[in-house]
C-alpha cells in the first residue's frame, strides 16, 4: 500500500511513496493527471509556480480537447485527477470538464483560490461529480493580512468555505508559508478551526517560477520553521483526530531532497492551459526537453515514447554523487528542476543533498534568510507579484545579486 | 479503540471511494488529493463494507468466497486499522 501526500498550488506534487518504474522496466501509468486549465487568476501571488514567462505561452485548449486529454489517459489508467490553474472557475465549461471526468471514473480535486465559486457553480460542480474542493489561501502577505484581521478576502473566503460545507465536501484549506506570514501560523490555524476544517495543509513555499524569483525575500528563519512547527505540534495536540495538520517543510532546510513526483515519468502527468504536456509542472523551464503537446500527440505516445517523459526515468542520466549512491532509489536525486535552478544543470543532483558538491548553495541561501530576517523583522520588500502584463525569463543560479 | 462489535457496519469514510482499478490490477481507495493501492485481501474486505451488511456478514461471506474458516480475528484487525486511519466509519 502507499500513500501519496497533499498537491496543492505552491507545493511540488506528489512525491514519496509510489513505486516508481524500476530502471529499464516499462514505466506504469499516469497515475496522477494533473490539469492546468487556465493560466488566467485573479490573485497574484508572490509565489505561484505558474511559469514566470507565461504571458508567452499559447491558447488555451478547447473543452474538446480537454475531454480528449481525459479519455485518453483514463484509458491509460489515470485516476487522480487535479484541475487547477490560475484559477479553474476561470473556465466556464469547467462543469462540463468535471461531468466528463466522473463518468470516466476519475477522483476529482478542484485547487481553487475559490473566488468565482458561487453557490450556483457549486451546486453545479456538485451534481457534475466533483469530490473534493481544495481551498487555497494564496496571497501573498496582502491576502494574509486580510484574512488574519477578518476583512474582505476573509469575508469572502468564509462564505466560500460555509458552501464547502453546505454542500458536504471535506474542508481542505492549503496556506502557503513563507517568511512573511510563517509567524502566524497559530492564527491561521485558529481561523481554520473557525471555519470548519477538516485538513490544513501548511505547505512552505517551493522554489520555482515565481517563488524562485522571490526566494530571497520568502525563505524563512530556520527559527521561524522551529517555533511554527512547535505552534503546529500543539495545535494538534489539542485538536485531536478532528483536524488533520499537514507541515510541509522547505527542503532548503533538510539534507537529504524530496522524492520529487516519485522520479519523473513514473506516476505524475502535468498538462498546461495550452496544452503542453510536462512530467512535473515546473519542468517547462528545464532546458532542451522538447515537450510534447496533447494537440498534435495522443496520451499514449507522450507517456511512453516521447523523448521528454523518457529523459529522467531510470538512473541513467544521473551523475555523481547521485549515479553510485545507495540512497539513488529513495529520492532519485531529488527535484530536477531544482538541480537546473541552482546549478545550471538538470543532470546534477539536487543540492539539497548535502552530498552535493553545491549544496552550499542552499545552505548559503538559508544563512542569507536568517541574517535577513534578523536585519528586517519582517518587512515586505522587492516582492515581484505574478503580473499577466510582465513575462519574466527564467534566471539560474543565485538570484540574490540582482533581487 | 474499543473492540469492534459482530453487528456493527462498516461504511467507506466520508469523501472516499473504493474502486477496482484495472491498470492497476487491484482496488484502489481515492481520497482528497491521494490514493491508495490496496492489496487482495485489503480490497476483499473494503468492497464489502457498504454499511448494510455487519461485520458478523462480512466475515461469513469471505470465509464463504475463500473457502477458509476463522477469518474474524484478521478482518477486524484490518477495519479497526482501517478506522483508525479514517477509512472506514461504523454505522450502527
Ligand atoms: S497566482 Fe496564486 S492562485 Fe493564481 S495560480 Fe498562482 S498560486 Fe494559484
Ligand atoms: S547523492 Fe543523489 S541519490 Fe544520493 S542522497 Fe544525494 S541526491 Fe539522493
């Protein structure tokens, strides 16, 4: 038996536990479809993983296509399946996405910021098979602000999780944590209590697309970390089994990397608005992975043939430390995109390890947060908010010199 | 956890479904945002958790369909371990 942990905006997907294809064996299904319905959202956040150029990317797929993308990789054996974004309610035939879903079989998830969810899209979504509804709470410090002083968002999030309930879903709310809104933590969980939830998912912001260019001013103290996790440990102490805490840690904070998508290729299959299809949804910023577009290629193809989703699977590609350590069928040298973001090279292992020869990298980058947080207290600067009319290439290396 | 009881009926958790999963070859339990792949025997007791039939049902039906007797101890082991984990209610 395995589980899979949390997916939700701002964390990396599923990670962990799923057997992944042993090298050389055909890989198994696409177990987890992941579709990024549009990239149009109302919020901003500071750290979205939509990729930074998205400006530039294409149209978005039609409602034909996407009830193409979902027979085919149902016939393949998908079954989880997440409709995020940007913001899904952005697309008005997402009901029509869902009704299509259900009958396939899929278990449907809704990543939503829940702005658009009326109570008749609800109601909708409802009677169209829609299981679950994560509710995120994105925003940067301004959405946090608001939220912890009880104004507008909150009012409005309040109401969207009172439907949540109305219409018996489980409460699921995701809160990104980074530097600025990580010392709340005790009253974010306290408002979660209020509204009725059932899980939380403290998940601390990953570096990518947005994030990444914001990492120097997100990357909490490792103290912070510290007095959170000990706030989080006695919130449920209290609360029992009544309320499920998820604490995502950043990994910059630990040695050994996330089992990122259990190894790319193997269980993970990411579809962008405009129908590019990635094995982990930051993986558009790699470098020469020529990935493969749902338009013009079937499922099948993609999954199993396309050079893109065959690049990482095995160990075949990794290099030392990675390609003779013991621990290469635990982690599978962990994030590939992090590895490029911060070494230049997808190839390398990710320097989380500290048995990567760039893992000072990292450690410099947590040294760099703690002196910054001591010097500021606090204070929000230099953030570059998610902007439709600003497309930002991806830089590599340390952004630290031009933040 | 106190001692599950003959009469009592198990019923999938709130949110969850069970379903047999071809590609995978095995029933799967889907949940928010995770699955998980069950195993024969995991998947022979769950599918028979509809909140109709009891726990007393249950039993006597697989010791039926595998031909095996003194099953009960294994079974409530595995929906007291089910329950702690929220997958399955009691329905009195
Ligand atoms: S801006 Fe925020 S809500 Fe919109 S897609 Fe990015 S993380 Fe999600
Ligand atoms: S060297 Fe590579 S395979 Fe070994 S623990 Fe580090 S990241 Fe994992």
């Amino acid at each position: 038996m395995s589980d899979l942990p949390p997916v939700g905006h701002g964390l990396a997907a599923p990670s962990a536990a799923f057997a992944a294809a042993a090298p050389g064996r055909t890989p198994g299904p696409p177990l987890w479809l992941l579709l990024e319905l549009t990239y149009r959202c109302p919020l901003h956040c500071v750290f979205c993983y939509n990729p930074t150029e998205f400006a530039n990317t294409g149209a978005e797929l039609s409602t034909d296509d996407w009830l193409r993308v979902l027979r085919e990789a149902r016939a393949l054996g998908a079954v989880q399946l997440g409709l995020s974004g940007g913001e899904p309610l952005a697309r008005d035939d997402l009901e029509s996405i869902v009704a299509e879903a259900r009958a396939l079989g899929f278990y449907i998830n809704l990543i939503t910021s829940g702005i658009g969810l009326s109570e008749a899209r609800i109601g909708a979504l409802k009677r169209a098979g829609l299981d679950h509804i994560q509710l995120s709470f994105q925003d940067s410090s301004r959405e946090m602000n608001d939220f912890l002083s009880s104004t507008r968002t909150f009012e409005l999030k309040a109401q969207v999780a009172a439907l949540i309930r109305q219409y018996d879903y489980p409460m699921v709310l995701n809160v990104v944590l980074h530097r600025h809104n990580i010392d709340h933590v005790g009253e974010i969980l306290a408002m979660a209590e209020r509204m009725g939830a059932q899980y939380v998912e403290l998940a601390n912001t990953q570096y990518y697309g947005w994030a990444w260019l914001n990492r120097e001013q997100l990357l909490p103290s490792r103290a912070q970390l510290e007095r959170a996790e000990e706030v989080t440990r006695a919130f449920r102490a209290r609360v029992g089994n009544r309320m499920q805490v998820y604490f995502v840690v950043p990994d910059y904070f630990e040695v050994r990397p996330k089992a990122c998508m259990s190894g790319l290729g193997s269980v993970f299959l990411a579809v962008a608005p405009d129908g590019t299809a990635m094995p982990c949804h930051a993986a558009r910023m790699l470098p020469g992975l020529a990935l493969p577009n749902v338009r013009t290629s079937p499922v099948r193809e993609i999954w199993y043939e396309s050079t893109a989703f065959n690049r990482f699977r095995g160990q075949g590609w990794m290099k030392e430390p990675c390609a003779s350590c013991p621990e290469r069928d635990t982690d599978f040298g962990g994030c590939r995109c992090q590895a490029y973001l911060l070494t230049g090279d997808a190839d390398n292992a990710d320097p989380v390890c500290d048995l990567s020869p760039h893992h000072h990298l990292v450690s410099e980058a947590v040294a760099r947060a703690e002196r910054a947080v001591a010097a500021s207290a606090g204070q929000v600067q230099k953030l570059k908010f998610r902007d439709h009319r600003i497309s930002i290439p991806v830089v590599t290396g340390d952004p630290v010199a031009g933040a | 956890m106190s001692a599950i009881e003959a009469a009592s009926k198990p019923v999938l958790g709130h949110g969850l479904r069970l379903q047999w999963e071809p590609a995978q070859d095995a029933h799967v339990l889907l949940f928010p945002e995770g699955m998980v792949k069950l195993n024969g025997s995991a998947g022979a007791i769950m599918s028979r958790c509809d909140g109709v039939r009891s726990l007393g049902d249950i039993v006597a039906d697989l010791e039926l369909a595998y031909g095996a007797t003194g099953l009960g101890p294994d079974v409530e082991a595995f929906v007291a371990l089910a329950i702690g984990k929220r997958w399955l209610e009691l329905r009195a």
